[in-house]
C-alpha cells in the first residue's frame, strides 16, 4: 500500500488574506500534508495522492483504477454529481488515492486522506478480518485431540494392569511402563509425513503454473466447495475483442461474425466500407513495437479492421488524412473525424462513431452494398432487433455513420465541439453498420467449470459488471443454465442473479452473521441467496467479503476466492483459499492470497483443486 503512495509534490490552491483581501495562491506540498477541503491540481500521467471530488476537469478525461480495481479499463470522469443510490466507488465525479490520471487536467477537493481514503478503509477491513483456518489444522486438531484421548486412555490402563498384575512390580517401573504406554501413541512422524506430503504437492503445482504461498493452502483447496470467481481477467481474456458486425446488404440488415467475414480479401462493398470506418475513426496508435496502443476498445475495433485490409492500412490512413475531430464525450456519446480524400481534391469524408441510439438518430440514409437507399421505419426496426439481440448477449455495440462533404476549399478550417457550432452539416448521415464487442471468456473455461460441477463444487461469478453482462457470460460458460432458468420459479429466479443495490439492504453489522448480526429477514434473504445465487454482478469489496462469509457461515462450505485488485483483498483473506493473479494482479491482492496463480488461467485453479484433493487422500 506504501508503494501506491505519490512522492512527488502536489499543486495546491490556497487562499490567503493578506491585507484584508483574500487571495488565491499555488503551492507544491508534499502528499502527507494535504488535508480534507485542500484544492488541488492534477494532470495526466499524476497519481491521486487522495480521494478528491472533482470540481473541474477537461473533456474525456480518463483515470486509471487497476491499482485499485484490477479492472484494465480506463474510466472516465466527469463534474457531473451522481443521482440518489449510487455508491461512492462508482461515482464518475470522484479519484481515489493511489490511482493514475490518464488523459487529461483536473482540479479536485481532498475530502478524506490517509487511514480516510477508500483505499485505507479496505486496508482497516483487511486487518480487521479475523484468519480463516484451514480444513488441515482443524482435522490435524481433531486428530491430536483423539490420540490425547486415546493416550491418556492407554497410559491409565496400563497403570491398572500393571498395579494389580498378579507379579508384583517396584513402583518406578509401574510408572515407566504406563510411560511406555502413554508415549508411545504419540505419532512422532505426523508433522514431517504432512510436511513432506504438502511440499510434494507443491512442487508438482508449481509445474502446472501455481505458487502455493501457504503451503496448508493445498489440502485446503482440495475440500472447496464454492468457487467465487471474478470475471474479467479470469473467465474471460480481460481484453476486448469485436465479435459481430451488423450491416446492410441485398435489402435487409445481417449480423456476421468477425472471425468469419473480416477475413481478407473482403468481397462484401458494406463490410468494407465499416472497416474502412472503423480505421478512419480510431483514436490508437502504434507503440514503439510497432503494437497498437490506446483505449481497448478502440484497439479492438483497429485489430478487426486491420484484419480486412493487411498492410495496405497505413497507407489506406495516409491517402486519407484527419484534418478535424471532435473527441467522444459523455455527453454527446460520439466522436467524429473528418478526413481529406487524397484521391479528390476538395472532397472530405466524415466519419461517426458512437452510442448506437445518438448515430442512428443523425441518419437519414442506409449504405446498401455500394448505393444508399433511405434508412425507412422497417429498416429502423430491422437495425434496431440486431443491437438489441446483440446487448441481450453481453456486447458492447458502436454505430457507425459516414457523410461525403463536397465543394469546399483544400484548406477549409472546420469547427465547433457540438452540432449547434459546427460550421458544417450534422444531419443526413449514412448509417454504415454496428460493431459488437465482448471481453471473451477465455479457452477452456466453459470444460473446466463443468469439471467442477461433476466434482460437486459450484461455482459463483462476483463480478463489478453489469447485471446483463455478467449473465450473458454466465450463461456462455454454463455457470447459468438457460433452459433450468426458464423453469425455475419467479421467487427463486431472482436470487439467481443477485445486484450489489439488493445486497446494500441486507448487510450484517460486523464481520459476519454470527451472535444476531441479521434480522431474520435479512436471514432469510442470505439462506436463500447462498442456496441459489449464481452470479453477483455491481458488487463492493464489501459485499466480496460478506458474500465470503455468508457461504462459510450460513452454507456451511469451505470457499475459494480468486481476485486481482486491491479491493479484493478482504475477500481473499476472509476467504478459506485466497487465489490471486500472477501477472495482472496487484501485490495487495498476492499478498493477501495463499495461492497465485502464474498464468492468470482459471484452468490452473480447477488442475490445483485436483492436487488438493490427491494430497487430502494420501494424508
């Protein structure tokens, strides 16, 4: 948590009085200074030194939260105060301590530092969190207790047997048989067989890429039965990837999938025309390796693209230049670019980009193959059905329009930020097609939770997605049945897929739900939920950590918790098994965890639970 702390001076406005006139002044003090109600100045590339509420910030400024959530997607923020419900951790005019500014300027009040932030109170959480024991030292317990028993039993037995054996016996030789007896019941090599036994394990663990940090962790995985796992970066690839291309040919809209249809050559004159779009409007770039960098999402929408036109895409960018932009923003939800045609002197292409209700809403015509024809209510339907089947399916959808602009000067200067101050047309686009876009689930999965389910350990998705999101993917890799879904009734159906603003309402007070912390409502509600839930979607690292308890306490089972972000600590540690990611996960969540696993599969985990339970067996 140390090393997340900002070192370098902060920009800070404070008002003097000299005078008798009150001023504003900039000073740079160092991070352990700050104090509640202190303004302070951030920009790209800065890290928060304390959770702030923004008052002003740049459009499409973007901090990163991995540090703190895990999560690879930059979020944007904004000066807009959230609505009633939304909690702190969600809020878009809200940084926290120990993130980074990615793009842009901001100016922020400080309403809490240190042992206050967000990031303190997980940390308090963490050390307020009493150790979960293994199933290893409880049944070793059990077992010691028993030889005790057994012992002493032994040693008694042998004192009668030898003070009334018919041969008499010197006093000193009546204790030391009874000794004899009593000693010899304790098992000498115990400690050194289970050692051995566990770091046998380990060894063969570790081939299959798991570093066993706790080494009692290992038997202990091998008697989990609930498996809470989180979602991105671990059942699915935690990057994005276009999945399904929507556009308009012989009349009617089609929905294609990209790994089939943007492969080059390309016949398809709509399909290519959405590539080429695709390319035009895309704000990545090529790192010095030569690989794309930038938001996922638009490297993704760059990589499918690049996919139609090879290397002739840098060239194809170079005939057509961007001369004009207007950056995506929250409020609009587009971004446009304008682009010279290389090949027509006068000419210029623009290209929009954005949520799919705001494009659609701007176009009037329809791209069909190489001609347009009017974008009419049927054909506004038959667009409307793919977006909708394909958000229904956990997509992220972009709309793509095009407009020529004809006649103007080779150095027209284009302007304005919004449609009422351009001083060009904003109307009478050509709707060109829709791309989809998923984080995938990763090879594997779907086999690998079925070989959980056989082996009689259910697994549970905890994710801070999307409540549609996370079941679409749920349901793609057979965590969620759809046909048992269907036929489930109503009551229980929604404690399947239970949302963080359900959970707010039936918090326990304390750590758990142990000496009367529910009501019996709020009994009720969690009995259920642990019977039926599969998957929590819009959760807290709060909620991660009493959804972990609920199943130990009020399930009954022995739970395995995977995370990667520092929010995921207390769960991990409240946890039975903590397992953290090796190569996307924070050293917090590694440190919190008694396993890591090297290559971030959730494979490894399901290879590890059959080791666990080879070296329960053996033990």
């Amino acid at each position: 948590l140390q090393s997340m702390q900002r070192t370098e001076l902060v920009c800070v406005h404070r008002t003097t009085s000299r005078g008798g006139q009150r001023e504003v002044r900039e000073q740079w003090l160092e991070p352990s200074d700050l104090v509640p109600g202190e303004l302070v100045e951030l920009e790209a590339g800065d890290k928060i030194p304390a959770d702030v509420r923004i008052v002003y910030c740049t459009k499409g400024t973007e901090v990163d939260n991995a540090a703190l959530t895990g999560e690879s997607l930059p979020e944007a923020r904004t000066v807009e105060v959230e609505g009633d419900g939304v909690a702190v951790h969600e809020a878009h005019n809200v940084c926290f301590f120990g993130t980074t500014v990615l793009k842009g300027k901001m100016k922020g009040l400080v309403f809490a530092t240190g042992d206050d932030t967000f990031l303190g109170q997980i940390n308090e959480t963490m050390m307020q969190c009493a150790r979960t024991r293994s199933t290893l030292e409880t049944q070793i317990e059990h077992f010691v207790h028993v030889i005790a028993y057994v012992a002493i039993a032994v040693g008694v037995l042998s004192l009668v047997a030898n003070s009334i054996s018919p041969v008499e016996r010197p006093i000193d030789l009546i204790l030391e048989n009874a000794a004899t007896a009593f000693f010899a019941q304790v098992p000498e090599g115990l400690l050194p067989t289970v050692t051995i036994s566990l770091m046998c394990a380990s060894t063969r663990m570790v081939k299959r890429k798991v570093l066993v940090r706790k080494i009692d962790a290992i038997e202990t995985l091998g008697c989990v039965s609930v498996l809470c796992s989180d979602k991105t970066g671990t059942l699915t690839s935690g990057c994005m990837t276009a999945t399904d291309i929507v556009t308009h040919a012989d009349g009617f809209a089609t929905c294609r999938c990209t790994e089939n249809e943007w492969a080059a050559p390309v016949q398809n004159a709509s399909v290519l025309s959405l590539a080429q779009c695709g390319i035009l409007n895309n704000s990545s770039k090529p790192n010095r390796e030569g690989v794309m960098a930038g938001s996922p999402t638009e490297v993704a929408i760059m990589e499918a693209c690049t996919r139609v036109f090879g290397d002739d895409r840098m060239q194809y960018q170079e005939q057509n230049p961007q001369v004009f932009e207007i950056p995506f923003n929250s409020e609009t939800k587009w971004m446009l670019t304008i682009h010279a045609d290389g090949l027509q002197p006068g000419a210029f292409r623009m290209v929009l980009k954005g949520a799919p209700e705001r494009v659609l809403a701007m176009c009037t015509l329809v791209l069909n193959e190489s001609s347009t024809v009017e974008l009419s209510d049927l054909r506004r339907g038959e667009i409307n059905t793919h977006l909708h089947k394909l958000m229904s399916g956990g997509r992220r959808v972009l709309c793509f329009a095009e407009m020529r602009l004809d006649g103007y000067a080779d150095d027209f200067v284009f302007e304005g930020s919004s449609p009422e101050k351009c001083n060009f047309p904003m109307e009478g686009f050509t709707w060109v097609g829709l791309i989809g876009l998923e984080d995938p689930p990763k090879e594997g999965v779907k086999d690998a939770i079925a070989v959980l389910d056989d082996a009689s350990c259910k697994t549970v998705m905890v994710t801070g997605d999307h409540p549609t999101t996370a079941q679409a993917i749920a349901t793609r890799i057979g965590i969620l049945k759809e046909d048992e879904l269907a036929n489930l009734p109503e009551e229980i159906r929604e404690h399947t897929v239970v949302t963080g603003s359900q959970l707010a309402n039936y918090l326990p007070e304390g750590d758990g739900f142990e000496n009367n912390a529910c009501n019996e409502e709020q009994m009720e509600f969690w009995r259920k939920t642990v019977k039926h839930a599969r998957v929590f979607a819009r959760v807290s690292p709060v909620h991660k950590r009493v959804i972990v308890r609920a199943y130990q306490q009020i399930g009954g089972a022995v739970v395995a918790m995977t995370g990667d972000g520092v929010n995921d600590a207390p769960a991990l540690k409240a946890a039975e098994v903590g397992v953290a990611m090796g190569i996307r996960g924070t050293e917090v969540a590694k440190e919190a965890a008694d396993i890591v696993l090297l290559d971030d599969k959730f494979t490894s985990v399901v290879e590890a639970m059959g080791q666990g339970r080879l070296c329960s067996e053996n033990l």
